[in-house]
C-alpha cells in the first residue's frame, strides 16, 4: 500500500495535475527529510506547534496563571517538574503556554511580513522606473527605523501589549523581504518564460501573480524562517523590557525578566524559557538554512 | 604520423552516484601521431571527458581506468598532482569553449601568458615578455602591445580566443587538446581562429585533439576522426571519408545536419540501436 | 501579393551605459502569405532584434510595421497577440521551472477565455510529437528536444497564422535539430503557417526558407532565394563569405 502510494508520487509520468503537485511536494519534503539539519529543525518547529496546541493537555490541569504564594521559587520537584516562580506559579505549565504566544507572534509576523514584503518588490522590480523608485526609496525609510526604538516608540503611543510588539516588529522586518523579491523578479522578468507569456497577452497582474510570486516565494519563505529566530528573540527582548506581551501572560522573554533577580539562587526561573527560547530559535534557524538547500535552483537536479 | 604521440587503450571513465554508477566512457582506444585528430559527438557522448581524462581532469569522484594511457612513452595514470602541474601548460594544453571562463578575469593578458612562461620555461621576466609579444603576434592579433596590457573583457570573442591559444601554445607543447574551440565564435571569426590553430600545429609539429559537436568542421580541418556515442568509439575513420562512413550512426548524423550543398526535403532522423553500446 | 508582415524602415536603438546604440538601422522587407522567410547573420547583426521588434517585445521605430496588414506597436492589444507567437532560442530558459506542460498549454487557453480546454491540450502535445505521458510533467524531467516541443505547442495552440522563431535549434543536438525542424516544416503545411526564422546557420535558414535575409551590423545586407545561396549566385561580397565560412574550413594551399 504505502508502497504503490510512494510509486504513485514518483512517477515520471503523472496522470493528473493533482498526481504532478502531490509528487513535486513529496520530492521537496523527501530532499527536507533527507537532510540531518532540516529535519532537526522541522522537529523542532513541529514539536513548537503541537506543544502550543497541546499546551493544556500537557500541563496535567495546571493553570499557567494559578497563583501559590507558600511555594513561591520552589525548586523543580515531581509536583513541579520545572519549579515555580515568585508568585509560586508552576514554570512547567507557562513554558508550555508561552509557547502558545510565541507561535502568535510569529505567525502574526509571517502573515504580514511577506504578502508586504513579496507585494511592494514584485511591484518595483516588474514595473520599474517611478514606481521602482518611489517603492524603494520608502523601503529605505523603514530600513532605517531602529526596530528597539519604534517599538519603545509604539508602546509609548499605544500601550504596550502582544499585538504592537508585532506591528512595531512587522514593520521593522519587511523591507529586507522586499529587496529580495525586487531582485529575483528583475531577473524572473527579463527571462524568456516571462516573455512569452507576455507575447500571449496576459495582464500585468496575471504575470506578477501567477508566474512571478511563486518563483520569489521560496527564498521569502527560506529568509523569513532564518529571521524567525530574531523575531522570536526580538519578541522576547521587547517582553524583557515589558513592553510585549503583559503580565500574568506566559511570555518567556517576560518571564526570564522576572527570573533575573534570582537567577543566583534559584536559577530555574530564568533558565527555563531561556532555555525555551534557545531551542526554538535554533530550530527555525536549522529548517530555514535545510530549506534553502533544498531550494537552491543549483542544488536541483 | 611515424612517431606515436599519445597511446589510449580501453580508456573508461565511470562517475559512481546514488542511482549507480555512470559510465561516461567506455573502453576508448586510439592513438595520436603529430596530426590532427577530431573527436565528434553529441552531448553526452563522452567527447569532452575523453579530452579530461587524457590532461588527468577528471573531478573526484571519477574514477579512470585503463589498460594504457601514455605520452610519450610515459605512462600518465596514477600520477601525482605535483606531476600533472608539470606536465600540464608545458607539454600537453587544453583550449575550452569560451576564453570567457578560461582567462583570469582580474589580471592583464600579457601577465597571464608570460607567467606561464616563467613557470614552464623558467624565463626571466623579460624573456617572458618577448615570448608573449612574439607568440600574441602569432595569433594574428595586430596590436600585440595594446592586447599585452589589455583585460579578458576587453577582448572580443575571437580576439579573446587567440589570447587563449597564445596562452596555451607559449610553453611550446606537444600535445594539444582542443574542446569546442571556436563554438561559441561567429562562423566568419571560426576559420580565422582555425586557421591560425593549424598553421602553429603544422609548423611546430604538435598532435592535436579536436573535440568537437560540428561534423562539418571537423572533416575540414581534421586528418582522422572518432565519432563517438553513448560514451562508446562508434567508428574511426579519415576525415575525407566522413561521407562515405559506414557505421550507421555516424552516416545519420551526417544526414541529420541541414547541408547547404544538399536540399532535403526531410532531415533524417538518428533512430539509436541498443546494440551500438553492448 | 498580400504582405502578412510589412517592415518598413525598421530602426531599433537601445541605451547602453548612457551610450545610444543602434541595434538595427533601416531594415525593411516584407513577408507574403504563407511564405518562410529567413533571417542570417553572426552576432550584433541584429537579426534577433528585428524579431523581437516585431513581436512587440521591445520598443522600435518604423515608418510602418504592419502585421497581417494592421498597423503595430510595441503596445498591442490581447488580440493583436493572436496575430504572431514566438519560439525562442534557448528551450532551458523558456519553460517556466514551476510549472506542468499543462499549466504552459493552458495558461495562453485562460488569458483568451477559450474553452475546451482539455481536447486542445491534448491535441497540442500529439501535434507537437509528445506523448500523453508528457502532459503533466515540468519541464526538469523534459530533454532540451522535448522542452523546444513543449514551446513550439505553446505557441501555436492560439492558432495564430504567423510564427517566429529566434534559434530554436542553436541550443540542441544536430539529431535533435533535425526532428524539430522536421516538425516545423509539417506543421507550416498544415496549419499554412507564415514563418521567420532567425538562425546563424545558413544551412538551417536555406533548408526551411525560401527567401532569406542577410544582415551585419543592424543593417541589411540583402535578400537572397535560397538557391542562390546555393549556387553562391549573390551580390554582396559579405554573403559569399558567409557562404564559404559555412561550408567549413579551408586550408590554404601552397
């Protein structure tokens, strides 16, 4: 059965549109599994998602927010496999829901850094001249915003919390994605596959959308998932300084923050997010540097 | 023709990979005199690692085997790296397709032929340059001073081809090994690169291998030539004779090619028989 | 006789670093019919200029370039496109990397709202030699011979009457050469096609044209029948040594 299935996908010769994807996704995700260091990062990131998703369910019933003032700073023990705060609260359960808020913040960035970023470079890079110069010249403006200033700077204007942590990292993250779709669409546009459907008489947006966006997507995809480990360290940053996501919510950048001032004593607090957030930007970081070999039109055979 | 240059017997190549192993060349045998040999052949068929294989450029993981690869004499497998850097540049050259890709693009021609003087000949500095002078001269080049101290991008295609054979030629070898040295040049620039080619092969008595993908230059300006596919030596034959050859590959190829002299109606197509690489 | 292409006073320049240069300097000539047309030249001549200029893939100025009798420009209306279909030169680069032959044959049947789309699919690969096994593969898994199919169905499943073709069998084999231009010249018959062929080689123009143009340096040089290249019956002294290059090496004697 699984057998005939993965002949199925292999085939040289497929029947159906649905059979050529479903093979040419199977050969993308085979060249991924294939290589130790994209696997250890697709793990990773997988294990990120279900442990976010699962995040109750792991905890065994524990509240991240419950509070328990006698066993405040307790150490790691069967009852509180990771310890326990100052407020007393159980470092195994925010672990797990911190999780939860680092999944958001970067899929809030994701879902708005790349459509902005693919958008305004395929723009430039496609129709050129004043468009090209216009575009590129306000990509240089946000290039220019110190992203630690503007979130101060947004916090400040607008309180501080999860969603303007996000804004303030979005708007700092795009233009890098934009140069780079403006480069590769240059040189997708000037290539005879374009040409030709050009030649046909297709519309403007059909030639940005169907032919050029997909080419540019893979190395957006590879640059955002190498970012990743800086925006979820960014994120962190921004909840050490406290102007990310609020108390009681389970952040770990808040919660080294908290752990910091007995980190001498009972170093559980810190360490344990700390920790966290080692391994989940590690995890990005292998995936994204797996995915662009995988990517890498050299690399193809 | 009397004194035999360069001794090939069952010569093979093989690239081992991850779906088996790949045999770019099967027992190859010829041998070269001081003439002009052609190879011919499509791609894929085993012509350029030929070349390679002879100059000891096979890239890791190919493995060479032969029953007798020697120069002159000597035998060339299993030497030492240190061995083929002297061999190399001095008495066995290679011209590629595109000067392009062979000239350091960051160093002056004449820097790049006399320092292959000095290396090979051991010549002084002005010495050197002389030799260069004299040999950018040779090639036809009208302006020897001015290309002397001009960049590789500053050439044209042909110009940048007589560079390269003058590059090539300076150390005087004996044994020249050609790949597609005027494909990517326009017909008119061909023959005058071929031209010089053969007037410096003829007059220094060198052997010359002409790799190459055209039939028709080939049986021009070669005295033999092997045609070659699949990796296999289908037949050799004298150039003169190409025509008349009488190994069915070799005669659809030579129908296959639009022919000025010939009117077609219909180009014949190369159907491959299996047995031709058993 | 009607002209299906009228190139009248062709001038094409490009700006190079500032530089204006002259890519193509008063070409003019004019295509019957159902006639093959071919043009020769080495490289800067501005043969694959004049193509493109056609084509309206690049800005051109011309005291008239008339397409099927209708005045063009660089600009050109949807259905103006249906007029001419190009095949270029180097099939690795044609082929969009992402996508099936299906999506490639498909696409020119969306953007013109044609329906059917399956059966012309179907029929564009037979036409073209393809097995129905080629239908959903991309184009990493086609041989260059395959790919120039895969490209010439693209081009002529808008049935236009007139085809362009810039080197389309420089980049191949002589073997694969030879059964692409085999298939040009049946489906020039059979769908009555007015063609332009651009090639460097005067043996491929002279077998699949009867009238050839050849050009040096952006300008034309002249209009020869393909037998006169044959029988080196021509003008200009630049064509006879066209002819003579092509026919291979000559070795002095003496």
């Amino acid at each position: 059965m699984t057998q005939s299935l993965v002949q199925w996908l292999q085939d040289e010769a497929p029947r159906s549109r649905k059979q050529a994807a479903l093979g040419n996704l199977f050969r993308a995700m085979r060249a991924v599994v294939t290589n130790p260091a994209a696997l250890t990062g697709l793990i990773i990131v997988t294990l990120l998602i279900l442990v976010a998703i699962l995040a109750s369910l792991l905890a065994r019933g524990i509240s991240p927010l419950s509070q328990d003032l006698v066993n405040r700073l307790a150490a790691p023990s069967a009852e509180h496999w990771f310890g326990t705060d100052e407020l007393g609260r159980d470092i195994y359960a925010r672990t797990l829901f911190g999780a939860k808020v680092t999944l958001t913040i970067v899929m809030l960035v994701s879902v708005v850094v790349a459509p902005i970023g693919l958008a305004v470079g395929t723009l430039a890079g496609y129709l050129g001249g004043w468009v090209d110069a216009m575009l590129m010249r306000i990509t240089d403006i946000f290039l220019a915003f110190p992203r630690l200033v503007l979130a101060l700077a947004f916090a400040a204007a607008l309180g501080p919390g999860i969603e303007n942590a996000v804004i303030a990292i979005s708007l700092t993250t795009w233009p890098p994605y934009a140069r780079i779709a403006r480069a590769e669409t240059i040189t997708i546009a000037k290539s005879e596959f374009i040409q030709a459907v050009v030649l046909q008489g297709a519309s403007t947006w059909r030639i940005l959308f169907k032919h050029i966006v997909p080419l540019c997507l893979s190395s957006v995809i590879v640059r955002l998932t190498l970012d990743m480990a800086g925006i979820i360290l960014t994120a962190a940053g921004l909840g050490f300084l406290g102007l990310g996501a609020q108390p009681p919510t389970p952040e770990w950048g808040a919660m080294v923050s908290a752990g910091r001032n007995v980190i001498l004593d009972q170093w559980w607090v810190a360490t344990i997010p700390g920790i966290a957030i080692f391994i989940v930007s590690l995890g990005f970081n292998l995936l994204g540097d797996g995915l662009r070999d995988v990517f890498d039109p050299k690399a193809e055979r | 023709m009397s004194e035999t240059l360069l001794s090939v017997r069952n010569l093979s190549v093989a690239y081992p990979g991850r779906s088996g192993v790949t045999h770019a060349l099967r027992n190859a045998s010829f041998t070269l005199g001081r003439e002009r040999l052609g190879i011919v052949g499509e791609s894929g068929s085993g012509k350029t690692t030929a070349g390679r294989a002879i100059l000891g450029l096979i890239p890791k993981p190919g493995i060479v085997m032969a029953d007798e690869l020697s120069f002159a004499g000597e035998p060339l497998l299993n030497r030492s790296e240190s061995d083929w850097r002297k061999l190399r540049g001095r008495r066995m050259s290679m011209i590629m397709q595109d000067p392009k890709y062979s000239l350091n693009p960051v160093q002056r021609i004449g820097q790049q032929i006399s320092e292959t003087c000095r290396l090979h000949l051991g010549s002084t500095r002005k010495d050197a340059e002389q030799r260069s002078l004299a040999m950018l001269e040779a090639v036809k080049i009208r302006d020897p001073e001015l290309v002397y101290n001009q960049y590789p991008h500053q050439l044209s295609g042909g110009m940048g081809q007589r560079a390269m054979i003058a590059m090539m030629l300076v150390a005087e070898p004996d044994l020249l090994i050609a790949d597609e040295p005027t494909s990517a040049l326009d017909v008119t620039v061909q023959n005058d690169v071929l031209r010089i080619l053969d007037d410096l092969v003829t007059e220094r008595g060198m052997g010359l291998i002409f790799i190459s993908h055209n039939l028709t230059i080939v049986s021009s300006f070669c005295d033999r030539v092997l045609i070659m596919y699949g990796g296999k030596i289908m037949e050799e034959c004298a150039a003169d004779d190409l025509k008349k050859a009488r190994h069915p590959y070799t005669r659809a190829l030579v129908a296959a090619a639009p022919s000025l002299d010939e009117p077609r109606a219909e180009l014949a197509t190369v159907v491959r028989d299996p047995a031709w690489l058993a | 006789m009607a002209g299906m292409i009228d190139v009248n006073d062709l001038h094409v320049t490009f700006q190079n670093g500032g530089k204006p240069v002259r890519a193509v300097q008063g070409v003019s000539f004019s295509v019957g019919d159902g006639e093959s047309f071919g043009i020769v030249g080495e490289s800067g001549s501005g043969k694959s200029t004049v193509l493109k200029a056609i084509a309206g893939l690049i800005p051109s100025e011309s005291a008239g370039l008339l397409v099927n009798g209708k005045p063009v420009s660089a600009r050109r209306a949807k259905e103006d496109r249906r007029q001419l279909q190009f095949v270029f030169q180097d099939p690795y680069a044609s082929l969009h990397p992402r996508q099936t032959v299906d999506d490639v044959l498909r696409e020119p049947l969306i953007i013109h709202g044609i329906g059917e789309r399956d059966e012309k699919i179907v029929g564009a690969i037979a036409e073209v030699g393809l097995s129905p096994q080629h239908r959903f593969r991309y184009p990493h898994q086609l041989s260059g011979g395959q790919r120039q199919r895969v490209a010439i169905a693209r081009a002529l499943i808008l049935r236009p009457p007139i085809l362009l073709l810039d080197e389309p069998t420089s980049a191949l084999d002589v073997s694969v050469q030879a059964e692409i231009l085999n298939l040009i010249s049946r489906l020039r018959k059979s769908h009555r096609l007015t063609i332009i062929l651009v090639s460097h080689d005067l043996g491929v123009v002279a077998h699949l044209c009867s009238r050839i143009a050849i050009m040096q340096l952006g300008r034309l040089v002249e209009i020869v029948e393909a037998n006169s290249l044959r029988t080196g019956q021509v003008r200009q002294d630049y064509t006879r040594r066209l002819i003579a290059a092509s026919r291979g090496f000559t070795r002095m004697t003496g």
